[in-house]
C-alpha cells in the first residue's frame, strides 16, 4: 500500500511518464540492496523500498497506459501490461523455489527478480517514445 500511495501521490504532480520507470528502478535497486548481508533495520528498508517498487509500480501504471495509448486501445494495452506482471508474480515464486532448490542460494533469487524490473524500466522510457513515433509527432507525450 505504501508503493501506492507514494507512487500516486508523485504521478500526480510529475506524471506517470517519470514515476513507472523511477520505481520500476528503485525496486531493481532495492533488490540488488537485498542480495547484501545487512543488519535488520537496514533489512526492513530495503524490503520497503522493494515493495514500493513493486506495489507502486503497479498502481501508477493505470495512468500510464491512460497517458500513452488512444482510447481505443487503451483497454487491450492495460490488459498486456497487467497480465505480464500477474505472469511474474504466478511464476516468481515458482522460480524461486527452482533456484533455492538448485542450491543457488536466495542471492540468485534476487538477481532473478531484478531482471523483469529493469526490462519493466526500460519498456516504461521506451513506450511514450514509439507512442509519439507512430502518432506521428515529436511532442511529448502526456507526463
């Protein structure tokens, strides 16, 4: 919930545009934190900043594709854009049990998980740039 209220509350004032890939790279970040051995106060911040990443992220996408996709695709672009993180998060435990029960270690997880972050961050620069290159404009999509 946190993710959600801060995401929001930032996307408000700034855009979506700015916020999905700020947060999309602050949960890659958060993650890399947690592949780190670390006392429990700095423990319980990483695993916040993560879950802002993750929770945040989904939430702000909502104004994201509003923002970036006409009318008459916006339902089937919202639909792509949440059932792949639905997809990860089916499979991402899934994955973890693989990687844990390859005794990779839960280090190996994290890294795992940072891979969809990162690519979430840059489909989230690329999207308003292929958006404006097929409308046919150089002026920037909504923020």
């Amino acid at each position: 919930m946190i993710g959600a209220v801060i995401g929001s509350y930032f996307a408000d004032r700034v855009g979506p545009g700015k916020v999905v890939p700020a947060l999309f790279i602050v949960g890659v970040i958060a993650l890399a934190v947690l592949t780190n051995k670390m006392d429990t106060g700095l423990l319980l911040v990483a695993i916040v900043f993560a879950g802002i990443g993750g929770t945040g992220t989904n939430t702000v996408l909502y104004g994201f594709v509003a923002n970036n996709f006409p009318e008459n695709a916006r339902g089937s672009a919202l639909g792509v854009v949440m059932g792949l993180g639905r997809i990860g998060a089916m499979l991402g435990p899934a994955l973890a049990g693989w990687i844990l029960e390859a005794g990779h270690g839960a280090t190996w997880a994290f890294y795992a998980f940072m891979i969809p972050g990162s690519i979430g961050a840059v489909l989230a620069l690329a999207v308003p740039v292929i958006v404006r290159r097929r409308r046919g404009t150089l002026e920037p999509v909504a923020a």
